[in-house]
C-alpha cells in the first residue's frame, strides 16, 4: 500500500517508521534495572541500554570504571547510596554526549568524572575522595547541578577550554579540596552562580587570564586558602555554617550560622539537597 504525500510517494513501512521516532520517550525508552537478570554490573546495564534509556542502580558499593554512552541516564535509586568506587586508578566516571549522572557517591578514582562532550548533566552527586581532581571538563561545559564536590586531593572542578551555551555550575557545594576549588583555563567561558566554594586548600577560584571573561555571581567564596586578585563583584564571603561536612557529609547550612543571603532563586546558596537526619 502506498500514501500520497505533497508531491511524491512514501511506503506505508517509512511513515511507520517517522511516526515511531516522532513518539515521546514514554512510549520507546526503557529503565534498565541494576541488579537484575543477566546484568551484574553498572557496565553491563550501560551496554544493554540505547540512547534514552535509563539505567537505575540499587543501593550498594560497585567497584568498576565506567563509561556511559551517549543518550543514557545513570540515575541512583536513592540519593547518595550508590556509589562507584574507581579502585584507586584512572577515571571513574567517562560520559559521552547527551549523558546524564545523577545521585550517585563517585570516589576513589585519580579523577572523579571526565567530560569533553556536549548536553552531559552532573546533578546531585557527592564526588569525594579521588586521588587527583573531582571533575575534569573539556570544551563543554556540562550542567553541574546540586553537587558536593570534597575531599578530592586536588581541585574540585578543573576545564580547559570550557564554555558554556546554556549549561552553568549552578548551586554546588564545592569545599575541602586539596588544591583549588573551581579552575579554570584556556580561552574558557563558563557561568558559575549560586555555589558555596569553601575551606579549599589554595585557590576558591582560578581562572587564566584568557577565561577572565567569564560570569561568576552570586557564589560564596569562604576562608579559602589564596584569593589573591579580587572577587568580581556580585560575590560573597561568609561563614556557609556546614553542619557535620567531615563526619557525615552533612553540607547543609546551619540556620544559627547562616544565611540571610539567598541565591537567585531565593534559595540557600550551595547544594539544595536534603539530608537524612
């Protein structure tokens, strides 16, 4: 059988065929569960998986580099309690193109997360712990959302090159690193607002001279190490009140301490996420 349309002819199989690419994800996108029948490991679920799909990972401690292909969600089934542990070498986390993390512990690696795709979101994860750097971004700016960047031995973000279109470094607490707390070099162009960068062991923030052009507002830069030039102005500095940041991860604000100033959205500054008590 055959269609009529404009001025040509198109087989009944192709308008099939451009109707089901024009279905909403609902219908065509799967959840790929980890553990489930055959699929033993994280890397598993992410080859099973096609662009769209996402994968959803138990609570527990999974020791394994991974890789997540273009178009796939990685999303912890509860915040924080999946972790991905490197095994103390290499890159814990690679994320190709159209690629999303989100809630998951990422730790023990020489770098936390690797970026140098474009459309990657990085949101409410703890990235703690790596033996060099917490997240590593090249070209693109990935959307770094909601994140706890600590305890990594050297800086809690680092790019090279990096610019953002519609992606930012937005609401993250990024404190205690070894090194400096967001770096940034090359011709870099980047948007960082409403984040709590904090108790970093050099630098708050470092940027080459080149990627000086970038919009930093509305962050809270407190008792860092080095800060020689100035803050640009529309930035602050005071005391971010973490509750229990060493003992149990615990960022959140005190309210006797702080904060009386607000992000853009009229919320505290820093990671906006909730904490078990």
């Amino acid at each position: 059988m055959r269609l009529k349309f404009l001025r040509g002819i198109i087989p009944l199989p192709s308008i099939i065929v451009v109707i089901g690419l024009m279905m909403p994800c609902t219908t065509l996108c799967r959840t790929i569960y980890m553990p489930s029948p055959g699929v033993s490991s994280i890397t598993a679920a992410i080859v099973k998986a096609r662009a769209g799909d996402t994968v959803l990972v138990e609570n527990g401690t999974y020791k394994e580099r991974i890789f997540i292909k273009a178009g796939i969600i990685l999303r912890a089934m509860n915040k924080h309690k999946a972790i991905i542990d490197g095994r103390g070498r290499g890159i814990t986390v690679a994320m190709g193109p159209n690629s999303s993390i989100i809630g998951f512990v990422v730790q023990n690696g020489t770098i936390g997360i690797f970026t140098k795709n474009a459309n990657i979101s990085i949101i409410k994860c703890l990235i703690r712990k790596n033996w060099q750097t917490g997240i590593i971004s090249i070209r693109h700016l990935p959307r770094i959302e909601d994140n706890i960047i600590a305890f990594n031995r050297s800086s809690g973000f680092q790019g090279w090159n990096v610019r953002s279109t519609t992606s930012t470094m937005n609401h993250n607490t990024i404190a205690f690193n070894g090194n400096h707390g967001i770096a940034a070099g090359g011709t870099s162009t980047i948007i960082i607002e409403n984040n709590t960068i904090a108790y970093n062991e050099r630098f708050g923030l470092k940027l080459d001279d080149e990627a000086e052009c970038s919009t930093i507002t509305n962050n809270n830069f407190y008792n860092n190490l080095w800060q020689l030039k100035e803050l640009p102005k529309g930035n602050y500095t005071f005391d971010p009140g973490f509750i229990s940041p060493r003992k149990s991860m615990n960022f959140r604000p005190d309210p006797k301490i702080c904060c009386q100033i607000k992000g853009t959205d009229n919320e505290n500054l820093g990671a906006r996420l909730d904490y078990e008590e």
